[in-house]
C-alpha cells in the first residue's frame, strides 16, 4: 500500500478503525471507465445531485443509482465526454503518437460543485477506492498520469489544492482564470483556454453600438465575478455608460433549484432593459430555476459563454430569454467530430452504461415519456434529433478545449517516453512506472498545432486572446430554439474592423422591430442640455435649455455645455442649429438708404435753386447785405454738406470710409466757418461806424475771407493727421447683432474721429455766442437774429447725435449720423436763407434802396452806418 498525507478532512470517517490496518476494498468503477496502459483522469459535470422541490421536473432525468440519492442529469454537457472519447480513440489510431504503448485510457467522474463532494470524488480518484479511504491508496501499479477537470475556476481551486500535495498535473478546461495562473499558489496546474480578459470590452462595445447607457448586471459573488465587474464598471464609465445594480448570486447558491435570496424578484421588477449576465452554467441555473414561468420579461439579456443559455428547467421557460445575446467563443471545426457524434448511440458502445442513460434520459424527456423501457428508448435514432435544449451539435468551446487537452498530454506522454528510451531508462525484462510528477516539464513545453489548425499552448502565458461570435438566440412559438450569429467581436483587429453587428437580423427578434430603450433619463431634445441631478449617476439628469446664443444639435445632444455657434452663423429660435448670418449695410436699394437719398438730392437742388437766385439777384440789397461773398460760399458748402451724406449709403469700401468723416468734417467747418465769419461782420460793422480810424481796416472783405480761411485749415491740418497716424477702413462687425454681419467703416483713430467732431462743434459754440450778442443789433438786412436761431437748431440736433450715435450699432448708427447732417445742414439753410429768398421772390418791393432809407430812417445815424457798412 502507498500510504497518503491528508490533513483536512474531518468530514470523512474510515470505514474501518484507524488503529487496524484497513483492507483494500474491491475496486469500484467511475461513471466511465476505459482502461489503457496509461490513464488520463477526467472530472465533468455530468449530473446533479440536488432536486427541485419545485419546478425539478424535467429537465434531468434520474441516474440509475439506486443506492443513495436521486442523480439528475446536465444532458448538455454530455458533449464534453464524447469530445473526451474522440480524442483518445483519434490518439490511440494514430500510430505517431505513444508508440511503445498499447492505448490510452481515460476514467470519467462526475465534477460536483460542493467542496465536499469534489474532493471525495478526487480522493476516489487518488485511492483508487469506489469507498472513500483516507489516507491509504489500493491502487497497484500507477497508470493515471494526469488529471482533467475544472469546468469553472471554483472546482479548479478545489480539485487543485488537493491534486498539488501529489504533484499530479492538473489542466483546467474552463474559461481561462488569472487567479489561477499564480504558481505560487497553483504550480502544477495549467489552462488551455483562451484568454478573456477583452470580453467586457466587446460587451460595452455592444451597448455603445445600441446607445444603451442604463445597465445592470448579475453575476457570481466570487474573485472572478468581483474582477469582471471592477473591468466592465471601469470600462462602461469611460464611455458614459452607467451600472444601474449589480446583483451578486452567493456561492452557497450553486444549486438547481429555487433561490432563497430575493435578487430574481429585484432584477425582475427592475425598469432596466438591458442585463448583462456572467457566471458559468451551474452557478446561474438558479436564475432560471427562479424566474416566472410563461412571462415574457422584456428585457434583453447578454451573456458570456460561460454560461449556456438554452440549459433550463422546462420546455416553455425559453420566453424570458428570447433575443438574448451570447458572446460565444470562436472555434474551428474539428475534422470529423461531427460525424462522430452523428454515429454514435448504444449499439455502438454497449459497454457503456452512462451513454445509454444519457441517451434514455434526454430522449424520453423530449418526447414527454414517463414511463418507457430504457431497453426500447429510441435506438434507431441519433443524436442530431435532439433539440438544441439537450445536445449541440456543434462543439462548444469546453469540448474544443478537452480535445485539446487530450492530444496536449498525449504529446508530453510521447515526449516523455521518447527521452526515457534515448536514456535506456526501459531495459528489456524491466518494468518502468510513471510518477505523474515527472510530466510536469514536458507539459510546460508542450505546443502543437491541432487538427483544426489553431496553434495550441499548455503554458497559459502564451495562450491568445479569445474570438468572439455575438449569437443570438431564438425561442419561437412551436418550443424549438436556436443560436444565429449576429456579429463578431476580435480584441486584437484593427479599430473599427474589431467589432462587427448585423442590425437587420439583431432587431428582428426584439420587441416590435425596435431598438430597446436601455436609458435612465430620455435623450435631452435639441436645443437643451444636461444638468446633473445630485448624488445620482451622470446616466439620470434633467434637460435645461441652452443659454442665449448657444445651440445643442445631433452630435452634441446630450452634453452638458451646449456649444456656440461660430461668428459667421448664429443660433436659430429653437437653438438646434446655426444659421449663416445676413450681411447687412445702409443699402441704397432698400426703402430707408432710398428715401435718405432722395432727402440728400432734394436739398442739394435746392441749396442749388437758393444759389442761383444769389447769383442773379446779386445786385440787391439784400443779397449785398452780410457779406455776399460769405454767402455764396456758405451755400456751396451747404450743398457738399447734403451730398456727403450720400458717401453714408452703400456697401463700405476703402474710398469712401477714407472720404466720408473727413468731407463731412471739412464741409462743415467751411460752412460754420461762413457763418461765424458773418457774425463777427456784422458785430464789427455796428462797433466800428467812424470812417477813417484805424479798426476800419477790419472791416475790409479780406478780413471775413482769412477767418475762414484759418478756421477751415484748421480742420484740414487734424483731418490729415488723422489720416496720416489711424485713417478709416472698412470692417465688419459680428457681434452688434446675433442674427447680422454688418458692414461698416471703422473710424480708425476714435481720437482724430472726435478731434473732428470735436472742433467743428467747437466752431459751432463760437458762432452760436456771437450771434447771440449780436441778437438785439437793427434788423434791416441783419442776420444775426437767424444765425442765432440757425446755429441754435445746429448745436441742438449735434448735442443729441452725440448719445444716440453711441447707443445704435450697425446701420441705425449711419442713419443717425446721415440724418443729423441732414437735420442740420437743412436748419442752417431755413434758418438764414429761406427768409432772404423770401422777400426776393415774394416781395421785391422790400429789396430796395428806397425801402432800405425808408426803414433807416427810424434809426439813429450810428445805426444806419452800421447797416450800411454791413451791406456794403
């Protein structure tokens, strides 16, 4: 006897005393034995051993062991063993492989998810006892090299911290674990799985495809599933996808029956459209166990391919998971497998016990047979006959990596035997036993290329990132079932060739032909933009509207900041899009530019007409009176003062935003310039009346001519430093008005524009004074009375041009300044002319010398020289 340290099992007692060397008792067989002068150790979950009290029927059908307890069947993992027969019986026809041995063997063992019953089942398998005998081994000569098991991470860590304290190789066919890569803690266990960390990856993938923001999630409560959800919540922030619960199925709940927590109710009852679902089959049946029966849920579910989802409890239960999505693992076809499993039945292998009750079980269950002889259960039939609920025809990513397993030890067995004969370790009439630990070096540099023609690797490290196909899967109304692919997800692909959907046959099978609606709060409309709600996830917000001037549309929905328009466009009354603005100007075609024209036109023809009847009563006294001279040049001015306000009108360009300020200022200046130069006239005329004293000579018609001569160069000197340093240019102002460009001229220097202004407004002071002292002199002939009035009116319409021109933007602001010059050049020319072409036109008889001495001779002699000098 080998004798065996265990140390913790207290839950076990021997059946004999520990003081007596206990008998060994008579070898009992696994589930499925077939001897071979090496044998490779296999743990599957094949049935289980709790019942439903509930809804148990149907699904699994009794194990015929009638010594214990009721055994019910998992008929969808039977594929795994015939992957397991296949690959020995391939191995054992191939005479490449194992040479200098007869055959390869396998002992099967069913792999329950109860740390009690794994490791009972392992020590069965270690003592080589149908009764459990701690402590002791009755096997004879060792043939089991190695041991394969480990259909989820939870029996691996069981299964292998029994299986390390032999050193017996271990390899896990389940979804690749990173926990267990630590060899540390797993030194002689390996994975040959795929690598599946980018799975979550793929999942959020999907949700930003469908614009699904408010998911849940279930999963098991345990390293893997905390690791899976720490990934997917992480990756699901990044794109603005919001984990509305995450419900966390305990361990103790590995059961095919009802669950006794209230999590099913929870997720049921739950507004979220969409579930994502991770966990390996047994540990989510308890999902399906606890779901209503005949309800549809409306909700869409994606799973991994840990977990299959057509294993349930009863026919119709297929409902709540219609449309679901699965992200199952690509793998290639393995030559003849399927012809395989389409030959085999219990005629084929009468020797095995477990395939006729697999296949009485699965077939009495689905034609709905209570009560039918397994001697008479369909033996002509085959397994393609099966629906997809108790057999898959095609290999599932577990059976590919058994068959991968198999050939990965049959290989190191080959290796191993062929160094042990270079070394003569086997000489002729001696025997050579194999130490399972002995193939640990020859598994870690084990690498092949399989019948498929995927590269395989025992050493986990250099195992690849897994493929996925997105299936879907349909339930119809006649109770058959099946997968569809839908899409494909591969890590490693480039970007945007690693994700691929097929909407038109995705939607089909969801409700009404539409996309579900996974959202916390609806998408805010155009125009609006989010506004968190606190102490919620950024998924639920409200929808305020976009501040003035800002615009939210189809790409930028659903931001927090809406967005400006740019400052050739503005925003639209509903704030969703940006509309070009309109360039805007005082244009001579619109109504306003056509009737300021017209106005410029009239009173420049006029102050025309005004001129011409100076000229051709020139000789009069009254058009002698003031100076005519100054007359004659104040009218011209005044006709240059109403045409520059046409420079005003029309698209702005660099000639006439340099003519515009600067003729306007200087035609005015000659023109305030006139008018003051008259007052001083006829102030000088009334003051100085002794003919032969020196201030005689101011009164000459030169000295009127020199001051506006001086006063006009003035302004000619700041207009050309204003054009010299800053002039004027034409520009276009954005901002003025949200929905308008407009087109303007930009004054250049504001200084040398209000030095301008400034000055003439200066002059126009000046002029108002003295005609306001000169007010109460005779007025026969005198204009000091209208120059007052005039200049009264001029300074009035300029003081008041002053704040609306600062207030008004754009084209109000030309028209403002159009109609001053207009306003005010028209006062000028009422208030001194009008009256004059009056009495010429109206009443001659006034405009005479006879009249003039009539009318004098009311006033003293000082007086009538006065007038007489100012009329001269």
């Amino acid at each position: 006897m080998i004798p065996v340290i265990l140390v913790m099992l207290p839950q076990f007692s021997p059946s004999v005393p520990q003081t007596q060397k206990p008998p060994c008792f008579p070898k009992t067989s696994p589930s499925l034995s077939r001897d071979g002068d090496l044998v490779i150790g296999t743990f599957l979950p094949l049935y289980s051993i709790e019942v439903s009290s509930v809804r148990g029927a149907g699904l699994f059908e009794s194990h015929p062991d009638k010594g214990c307890r009721d055994y019910r069947w998992l008929h969808k993992n039977y594929q795994q063993v015939l992957a397991l027969v296949f690959a020995v019986e391939e191995i054992n026809k191939d005479p490449n492989l194992l040479p200098n041995i007869s055959s390869l063997g396998f002992h099967l063992y069913n792999a329950y998810h109860s740390d009690e019953r794994t490791l009972e089942s392992s020590l069965q398998w270690l003592s080589g006892q149908g009764q459990l005998v701690p402590n002791y081994s009755c096997r004879g000569q060792e043939k089991s090299v190695v041991v394969i098991g480990g259909a989820t991470s939870a029996l691996s860590v069981q299964m292998g911290t029994l299986l390390d304290l032999y050193k017996v190789p271990q390899i896990s066919y389940g979804p690749f674990d990173s926990i267990l890569s630590d060899e540390s803690q797993f030194p002689f266990l390996y994975q040959l799985a795929h690598k599946d960390s980018s799975l979550y990856h793929g999942m959020v993938q999907l949700m930003i495809h469908f614009e699904w923001t408010w998911v849940g999630l279930v999963t098991t409560d345990d390293m893997r599933g905390e690791e899976f959800l720490w990934n997917l919540r992480r990756d699901m922030i990044k794109h603005g996808i919001c984990l509305a619960f995450a419900e966390k199925i305990p361990v103790s709940e590995r059961r095919h029956t009802e669950s006794q927590d209230m999590f099913v109710p929870r997720i049921m009852q739950s507004s979220v459209k969409v579930i994502v679902i991770h966990g390996d089959t047994d540990s989510l049946m308890i999902l399906r166990y606890s779901q209503p029966i005949d309800i549809f849920l409306w909700k869409v579910w994606i799973s991994t391919y840990h977990w299959d989802i057509t294993m349930r409890p009863q026919w119709h239960d297929g409902y709540s998971f219609h449309g679901a999505l699965s992200f199952s693992q690509m793998t290639k076809d393995v030559p003849g497998f399927k012809t395989f499993i389409r030959t085999v039945n219990p005629d084929k292998y009468p020797e095995d016990i477990l395939l006729k009750d697999f296949w009485c079980s699965a077939f009495k269950d689905q034609e709905k047979l209570e009560n039918q002889d397994q001697k008479e259960c369909s033996p002509n039939t085959s397994l393609e006959a099966l629906s997809l609920r108790f057999f898959d025809m095609t290999m599932t990513s577990l059976s590919y990596t058994i068959y991968n397993a198999v050939h990965a030890v049959a290989r190191a067995l080959h290796e191993m035997l062929l160094m042990a004969s270079e070394k003569e370790s086997i000489r002729d009439g001696e025997s050579w036993t194999l130490q399972p630990w002995q193939l640990h070096s020859f598994l870690k540099n084990t690498q092949f290329i399989n019948s498929a023609g995927d590269q395989v690797f025992v050493v986990d490290s250099e195992n690849s990132e897994a493929q996925y196909d997105i299936m879907k899967y349909l339930f119809f109304q006649n109770e058959t079932e099946t997968l569809v692919k839908v899409g494909q997800f591969i890590p490693n692909a480039p970007l945007g060739q690693d994700f691929t959907i097929c909407e038109e046959e995705i939607v089909q099978s969801w409700f009404e032909s539409k996309y579900p609606h996974a959202v916390c709060t609806d998408s805010c409309g155009l125009g609006f933009r989010k506004t968190s709600r606190e102490g919620e996830p950024i998924c639920c917000f409200d929808c305020s509207p976009c501040p003035e001037g800002e615009i939210s549309h189809q790409k930028s929905k659903d931001m927090k900041h809406c967005m400006k328009c740019p400052e050739e466009e503005y925003p639209s009354p509903e704030r969703d899009r940006c509309l070009p603005k309109a360039i805007t100007f005082l244009d001579i075609k619109e109504p306003l530019g056509m009737a300021l024209a017209c106005v410029a036109l009239f009173f420049s023809v006029l102050t025309a007409l005004i001129l011409g009847v100076f000229v051709k009563f020139r000789d009069t006294p009254i058009v002698k009176a003031n100076n005519r001279t100054l007359s004659y040049i104040l009218l011209i001015s005044l006709i240059f003062c109403f045409l520059c306000s046409l420079l005003f009108i029309g698209h702005p360009t660099t000639a006439t935003c340099l003519l515009r300020q600067t003729t306007f200022g200087l035609v005015f200046t000659v023109a305030v310039s006139c008018i003051l130069a008259k007052t001083i006239m006829v102030i000088l005329a009334f003051k100085v009346t002794i003919p032969g004293r020196r201030k005689m000579i101011w009164l000459r018609p030169g000295v009127s001519n020199c001051v506006v001569l001086l006063c006009s160069g003035i302004q000619v000197i700041l207009c050309g430093i204003w054009l010299g340093i800053s002039p004027p240019f034409p520009d276009t102002d954005l901002y003025s008005q949200p929905n308008q460009i407009i087109i303007e001229c930009n004054e250049g220097s504001v200084l040398g524009f209000y030095s301008v202004l400034g000055y003439m407004g200066f002059l126009a002071l000046g002029s108002f004074m003295v005609a306001f002292l000169a007010r109460s002199l005779p007025d026969t002939f005198n204009e000091a009375k209208f120059i007052t009035f005039s200049m009264l009116v001029f300074c009035s319409v300029w003081v008041s041009f002053l704040p609306t021109y600062q207030s008004t933007k754009g084209k109000a602001m030309v028209v403002v300044e159009i109609f001053s010059i207009l306003a005010s050049s028209a006062g000028l020319l009422g208030c001194i002319f009008i009256p004059k072409c009056y009495v010429i036109l109206l009443r001659p008889h006034e405009n005479t010398q006879e009249y003039i001495r009539n009318k004098s001779g009311q006033h003293s002699v000082r007086e009538f020289e006065g007038i007489r000098i100012a009329s001269s």
